[in-house]
C-alpha cells in the first residue's frame, strides 16, 4: 500500500465530517480517487468532493459552528492588539522624556 497523497488527505478527511448515512457515499468517491492518475486530476477530484461535502447542513452544523467561533476569536485577538495599554504606554513615554 502506498502512502496516501494530499489529495487523498484532504479527501480523508473531508469524509470524516460526513453523517453516518452519507459515509458509504464518501467511501465511494476515495475508492475512485484511487483509480484516478496525475496529480492535478487527483487535486481537482478531492477539491471537488470536499466542496460538495463542505455543503451539506449536517458538515455545516458540525463545523461551522466551531470554525466562527476560531473566526471571531482570532479577529478579536487581532483587532486588540493593535490596541495600546494606556497605563503601560504612558509609563513607557514618562522614560523616554
């Protein structure tokens, strides 16, 4: 057996977040990834089944939730890092004078 590509790897687990009724579907699409060569078709055909499973209400409910939720955390992070610490900023600038 030989070691599974990226697009095998992203196929993997694009099935992963599939409902247990929709399991046999994902099976189905990894066992025609195997038969496809060159690694563009490879990537297209992943790319494309991870699409269609990234649209399903199900995958959306499991993942989206927590994906917003890194979202807004991570903006959040960002956005109050730009701003400065007044106490700290202050006593910065008093060493400075």
């Amino acid at each position: 057996m030989t070691r599974p590509d990226g697009a095998a790897r992203l196929l993997a687990a694009a099935v992963t977040f599939l409902p247990a009724h929709r399991r046999q579907w994902g099976t189905a699409m990894q066992a025609e990834l195997a038969d496809l060569a060159g690694p563009r078709a490879r990537w297209q055909f992943a790319a494309g089944c991870a699409g269609v499973v990234a649209t399903r209400p199900a995958v959306l409910r499991r993942a989206g939730y927590p994906l917003l939720t890194a979202a807004v955390l991570g903006a959040t992070l960002w956005w109050t890092g730009r701003i400065a610490y007044p106490p700290l900023h202050w006593a910065w600038r008093r060493e400075e004078n």
